[in-house]
C-alpha cells in the first residue's frame, strides 16, 4: 500500500477550514485498512483532530457497540454502520431471522412465496436447539454437518463431523463450559447440514464475496457492486476426509496458514472471470437464472432484518456476502459480514476494494453531488428501493442475451469511471 500512500504525505494535506472556498469534510478513521487510505486520497476531505468535530466516521464494530447509545450527531453526519447491524451478520441471528421471514411469507403467500427463502442449509443454534438437532443427524446418519461458533468470523472455531459421538461430546463440552460463566455470556453455535457437493473449478471449492451497499431500511434502500471475487482452497476438494481445514475452509484468514501457501499464486477470481467462466460452461441463460437467484439472497436476507435493525439516516452498511454454489448452479448463503476485510492479497486485491470504498462515499454523498434519482453510482447498481429497481438500458454482451428484470450487474462490465464523470456535479460552495 505504501506507493498509494506517498501520492499524498501528510504534508501535502488540505487545510481543514476551506478548501476550494468550501468547508472540508471532516472524517474519523480507528481501522488500519484500506479504508483508511481511501479517506486519507478523497478531495476536500480531511481527518479531524482528536477533540474536532466529524462529519464522517468509518469505524469498527467495537466501536459502534460502545459509542451508538450515546451519540447526537447532526443531520449531515454519516457513520458506516447500524448500531444492531448483528442481527443479519451473527450466524445464530442470521438463520432466526430468516426462518421467521420464511414463515410469514408461507402463512401470507403461501409455499412457492416461501421457497424463495430456500438458500440456507438446514440449520440449528445450539445449545437451544440441541434435541432438535440430534433427531435430525439421526435421520440423516452418514451426512457430514459443520459447527460454527456463532460470533467468530475468519474460519475461527470451524469443524466439521459425522458421528453422533461428536455432537454429544460437543455437547457435553458446551454445558461444562456454561457452568463455568454467566448465561449473559453463553457462547451460540450453529450445526449446519454441510454443501457436500461444491462446485468445483480446477478440483478445488470456492465461495463468492459479494458487497451490498445499504443505505436504509425504512424503506429498504440497497445497491449491488458489480465487482468481488472468488476464493478458492488450498487443497483440491474430497469427501474422504472432514479434518482439513484448507480444503474445506475458502476463508483467505485459514488459506494464507497452509504449509505450501503462495501468496504469488492465484488463489482469487473476479466475478467477471468466473461469470465468463460459467458462460462458456453453461451457456447465458442457466447463468443468467443462477445470477437471478444471487439476487433473491440479497434482497429476501434483508427483507428478513427490515423489521428488526434500527433504522438511522445517519448510518449505512456495506455487507460482505459469503456466497457457494452447488454443482447444481444453486447458490447459497454462508454468511453476512459487517465487517468485511479491507486488507489485501494482492495489488489487484487492493485496488477493486479501493474502487468499492470509494464508490461507497459516492453514494452516501456528504458533498450532496447526487440528485437522489440514480440507479448507477459508479459500480452500484439500485437493486432495491422500497421495491424491485428494474433495469431501463441494455445488458452488456458478456453479461447474457437479453436483460434481466432487475437493475443489477454482477460480474458485468464496471466502466465506473466513465460513469462518474458524467454524473457527479461540480461540488458545490457548501455541503450543508
């Protein structure tokens, strides 16, 4: 990152009582990421000193925990994230959250309504759930299940398992371990019926990050970045054994840990890459539905949540999606971040999440450069707005042969600087 950096030294940054006859925006950043830089390279911002006033924040989620209560922040301020944003990104809430959305959409609209909820394996929070859990695994004998703790992210915590003995002695660990704390700090878990046919590129599994760009939920206003990437194992995939992480674990946290890791080798694909990929394989339409479904995920996930987080003008959330395909072509939802890594693997790593942060501001516009009509802002696409957002210009040929109905463009074509320079105005005298 450091030749990003030297671009603007510290002495070369604007004053923070005008620029350009303006007043500057005022930033606060407590995470070193890329988001930092991001910050530190936009025009007209600058950091705010240590007792100043912010107009902006990116924070982490320790943050945000301990400071949301007791924040007054003016109507301009903008801070990255919900303050109850764990009810989608907490594994245990995550799966109560849509079960209960699959539910009333059953009892209001009935099964085919329903199974649109149908992208998450079956899935039980122990301990609450425990009994329930044994009578499904003694169904179900010789399928394989994965454990996860239901706070931790990065692949912390993960095994998988196939005998009744392993969830019974997990069990008794987890009690032994209850009595030993307050209930108020009983750690969750979810046993979860594992994908056990991945697809497959090259004999080794992988899984999606995608970004979703939240700006409200009342009404659900959400953007789809056309950018992620592929994360593949270390090791091709197999059945035959359940005890090695690198094959089974995508997370870039466990890969970079395996004896033979290359950090020089290529263990990421762009979306576009696998989109074209898929295409050559399957041809544009199966893609096409595939990516149609990617959508549901991102739009029914939020639904389920809309009731629940505590909407705030001030706030917005760039999700990190966690995405696996089938060998069927069917998506499936792994899991929500809230804090998705900002740190990179590579100079091409570096700069798609330079391009996805900075677009992030874009939207939520501090400099009031938009008019709030846009369906694109740079690489987000208005895929929800209080309703489906649908698409009023032609699909780009390597995307399909014919337009989908929604606004979305995964994978496609990402001519965001174009696009920025004919949307964004001159910025004007004042931001507020």
């Amino acid at each position: 990152n450091r030749e990003y950096k030297e671009e603007n030294k510290p002495g070369d940054r604007m004053s923070p009582s005008k620029v350009d006859g303006r007043r500057s925006v005022r930033y606060r950043c407590n995470t070193v990421n890329i988001a930092q830089d991001v910050l530190y390279r936009r025009p007209g911002w600058v950091e705010a000193k240590e007792n100043e006033d912010w107009d902006f924040i990116w924070c982490d989620l320790a943050w945000i925990r301990d400071n949301s209560n007791h924040l007054y922040m003016e109507e301009h301020v903008r801070i990255n994230h919900f303050r109850n944003q764990f009810e989608l990104c907490r594994k245990n809430l995550m799966v109560k959250n849509l079960k209960r959305h699959r539910k009333n959409l059953e009892k209001d609209f009935g099964h085919t309504e329903a199974s649109k909820c149908d992208f998450f394996p079956r899935t039980f929070v122990l301990p609450n759930e425990y009994h329930l859990c044994l009578e499904e695994f003694k169904r179900t004998l010789g399928s394989t299940w994965i454990m996860k703790p239901a706070g931790k992210s990065q692949g912390k915590g993960i095994f998988l398992f196939r005998k009744l003995k392993e969830i019974m002695d997990f069990k008794k660990h987890i009690t032994r371990s209850d009595e030993q704390r307050d209930t108020s700090q009983v750690e969750n878990f979810v046993a979860q019926r594992y994908i056990e046919n991945p697809y497959l590129i090259n004999g080794r599994k992988f899984d999606l990050r995608v970004y979703v760009l939240v700006t409200s939920f009342v009404p659900l206003k959400a953007w789809l970045y056309r950018e992620g990437f592929a994360r593949f194992s270390n090791t091709r995939y197999s059945l035959s054994t359940i005890d090695d992480k690198y094959m089974h674990l995508t997370n870039v946290a466990i890969q970079k840990t395996a004896p033979d890791y290359d950090p020089e080798s290529v263990r990421k694909w762009t979306v576009q890459h696998l989109r074209r990929y898929l295409t050559a394989k399957h041809g544009r339409a199966r893609v096409g539905t595939l990516f149609e479904d990617i959508d549901n995920i991102f739009v029914c996930s939020l639904q389920s949540v809309q009731k629940v987080i505590i909407n705030d003008k001030h706030c917005f959330e760039l999700y990190g999606y966690d995405i696996l395909l089938d060998e069927n072509l069917k998506p499936w939802l792994i899991e929500v971040n809230a804090s998705p890594s900002y740190v990179a693997s590579s100079r091409e790593d570096y700069e798609m999440k330079f391009r996805l942060l900075e677009d992030t501001l874009n939207v939520i516009d501090v400099e009031r450069r938009l008019t709030g009509k846009e369906k694109r802002v740079g690489g987000f696409d208005l895929m929800w707005n209080g309703g489906p957002v649908h698409r009023d210009d032609v699909i780009p040929a390597t995307c399909g042969s014919s337009p989908f109905p929604s606004n979305t463009h995964l994978g496609c074509v990402n001519d965001r600087e174009k696009q920025l320079r004919r949307l964004l105005k001159p910025i004007c005298k004042s931001p507020w």
